[in-house]
C-alpha cells in the first residue's frame, strides 16, 4: 500500500512511456514480416511482455538495444510445437495472439489469470471459425481457456460484433494478409472503441496493408499484401497522459506532459478537449501538452470511444461544481475489472456521491476525504485515484505495483509532480 501526499502547488514537467496500445500492435505485425524491423520506443510492461514472451515462444526473435527493439519476423511461419500460451490478465495479448496461432498449424491452448478467465471471446472465436479455424472456448462459458486447431487461416467472410470490445476486429484484421483468401469483415451491432480500430488500420498500413472500407461499413484486406520491414517509431502512450493532465485540473495547477502528440491517432488524446469543456487552459505543442487546470465543472460526455480514460475522468470530476454524467460506457464492466461498479464503490469512499446504470456512472463534485483505495488488480484505478490524492490527505493505494501492467515507472514518473 501506498499513501499519496497532499502537495500545495503544482508546476511540472513528466515525459511518458511508449503507447501500449500502438506496442502491442507493432509487436504482432513485425513478427509477421519476413525479415527484421526496429521499434523505436516501445513500452516494456507486464501486458507487452506476455506479448513479447509468447511471441518468442512461437519462434520470433528479439534484440533489445537501449530504445530499440529488433524485430526478426518469420513471415508468418510460426513454432507449430507451442501448445501453451499463459498471458496472464492482458486482454489485449488474448486477443490478438488467439487470432495469431490460426496461421500456426497444430493445436494451441491460451489461458490466462482469474479475471481473465472471466473476459468475453466468443465473438472473436465465431470470426475464427468463419475464416476456416477451429477454434472453442474450453468451458463452453464463452470465456479463455481458449483452444485453436489450426491448419491455417483460410480467408473469406467472417461477422464480427462490435459491442463488447474492437480487439476482436483489430486481431482479425492483422492476420488476415496471411489468410489463403481475401478476408471480409463485417461489423455487426455498434463498434466500441472505434479510434483503436484506426490505430490497428494505422500501425498495418505503416508495415505495408492497406484495410479497405466498404460504404456498408465492412472491412476488406486483400490476401498475399505481405507486411515489410520497417524501423516504426511507437508514440507516448495518451491514456498515461491523462493521470498528468488529471493532476492539473484538480489542483489548478500546471503539467507540461512531454512525448505526446495532442493530434496523435490514439483516441485517448481526446482527454484534453474534455479538460477544456470542464474549465482548463490547453496549450499544444508539437510534440507535448500543457493543462492549466482552473474551476472545474461538470459535464456530460460519451465515452465510448475513450473507455481507458473513464477512470481518470471520473475521478477529476469529483472535484467537478456539479454533476458529471459519463455515458455508453456497458463494456467497462468486462475491463479488469467491472469498472463502472469498482469506481462506483470507490468514489463512495472517498465522501463522493456517485449512481451507477448498466452503461453509466453519474458523479458530483464535493468534498473528497481520506479512505484506502480498493483497486480491484486494476492498474487504470490505482493511477486515477492517486490524483486525489494530491489534493485530499490519506488516501491510500492499496496493490499499487498493478500499475506494471501498464505503465512499471509510473510512481516514479508520479514523484516528479512533488518537485
């Protein structure tokens, strides 16, 4: 556990990590290029390392060198002996390394933590048998263990539902240039978290793919458009941006965050046209952002399209004038964890009212009092809540090394709010 110290004045500069979202990306897309590509700034942390580990597993090779990371791809012919895969609780690593081992002949079993287990695949495992692959969720729960017996990736056209997480579409697009034949997938229901699905078309594009857009709405990758080897440089990570911008606004101080692009293709940088409507200052740069936090006050908003950032969003607006109302959020409740209840729970804590729907969280701003901060294994809540405790005396993180799933310095890069 750790306590965080009220501070009296904030004026400070952070530089952030690699984007894991764009990483993980990256990391699964160099490993199906025939030949060696450099990732420039990748993130090293729990979540990309599973990635990385089960990758090298299935015969990629690696080479780290300061800020570069050597890719040696294998074209898509992977280590049909592997018939394991641990990924701990990245649902990102599940995801897309479950599409992976399609193209891999033989049988594969991933499996994962105990919240893991609890995470919907069924509607990637139904893309996956739409394109030729057997592939079943061991306990018929719909949820990891995840078995795929695989003689390759056939191709052809595969409906995919959109509601739950985009991750199932983004882990069919990046392999089907391997498929035997074209690859059409058509959206079914409302897309969640469309800026990642961008990104995935983004970081394919930059390896040498193109995804095509139907007017309907579906997506086409043309098989044998092969991936190229490229030196890719992976951006700073725009969810952790938001814990600095968040440490502004609240306190009515000042944070220059250093390695962002405020016009990045990550959905997340969004987070600083809502500190805007909420009363902050934004001033960008190139390749930075500086929040002036000033009176804050409530908001509604979707957030649909950025659900990593409801966390630090629901926490900034408990020092809000008013109510903030954070909508289209249903899909949160299958994150690491139910994060709508958790935050809830949690906001309740801290002397905050806040009301819970199926698919929303209401907060009003008041009066925000010590308490010891449940984070439920979930590195989003740990960093968010830290934030109110620049402002409010004995709040206290409870499992704070849960932020290594996503961001190993974060408490470290937190110190440097202090000086």
């Amino acid at each position: 556990m750790i306590e965080i110290r009220p501070l009296t004045r904030l004026d400070a500069i952070v530089t952030i990590p690699g984007s894991k979202s764009l990483t993980h990306r990256a990391l699964l897309i160099a490993a199906l290029v025939d030949g060696e590509s450099i990732l420039i700034n990748s993130l090293q942390s729990e979540d990309t390392n599973y990635t990385t580990q089960a990758l090298e597993r299935l015969g990629i090779q690696f080479l780290r060198e300061g800020d570069l990371l050597h890719v040696f791809g294998k074209g898509g012919r992977l280590n049909g002996g592997v018939e394991n895969i641990f990924i701990g609780n990245s649902g990102t690593s599940m995801r897309f390394l479950t599409a992976l081992v399609a193209l891999k002949k033989g049988h594969t079993l991933l499996d994962g933590g105990e919240r893991m287990r609890m995470r919907p695949m069924s509607d990637l495992i139904d893309g996956l048998m739409a394109l030729g692959v057997n592939a079943y969720c061991r306990d018929d729960q719909g949820c990891p263990p995840v078995i795929i017996e695989s003689k390759g990736l056939r191709g052809g056209k595969a409906k995919v539902r959109g509601d739950k997480s985009s991750q199932f579409l983004s882990a069919l697009l990046m392999v089907a240039p391997y498929a035997e034949k074209d690859v059409e997938c058509e959206v079914t229901g409302h897309l969640a978290s469309k800026p990642y699905v961008k990104m995935t078309c983004e970081v394919m594009s930059n390896f040498g793919v193109e995804v095509h857009r139907s007017e309907s709405g579906s997506f086409f990758v043309k098989a044998g458009r092969k991936y190229q080897p490229r030196r890719y440089f992976v951006e700073g990570d725009a969810s952790n941006a938001s814990y600095f911008f968040s440490a502004a606004a609240v306190t009515r101080g000042k944070v220059r965050v250093e390695n962002f692009r405020p016009d990045s293709i990550q959905g997340d940088s969004g987070f600083l046209n809502i500190l805007e409507k909420m009363g902050c200052e934004i001033i960008r740069g190139d390749h930075w952002a500086e929040v002036h936090g000033k009176e804050l006050k409530g908001i509604e908003v979707d957030m649909n399209e950025m659900p990593d950032l409801v966390p630090t969003l629901a926490v900034t607006s408990a020092f809000a004038c008013g109510k903030t109302l954070i909508t289209n959020i249903g899909h949160l409740r299958s994150k690491e964890s139910d994060r709508i209840s958790a935050l809830t729970r949690e906001l309740r804590k801290i002397g905050i009212r806040a009301e819970e729907g199926e698919d929303w969280l209401k907060v009003e701003g008041g009066k925000v009092h010590g308490a010891e901060i449940e984070t439920y294994n979930d590195h989003r809540l740990a960093m968010s809540f830290a934030i109110a405790g620049l402002i409010a005396p004995g709040i206290k993180i409870k499992g704070e090394r849960c932020v290594d799933k996503s961001f190993p310095g974060f408490w470290e890069v937190f110190e440097e709010v202090y000086r």
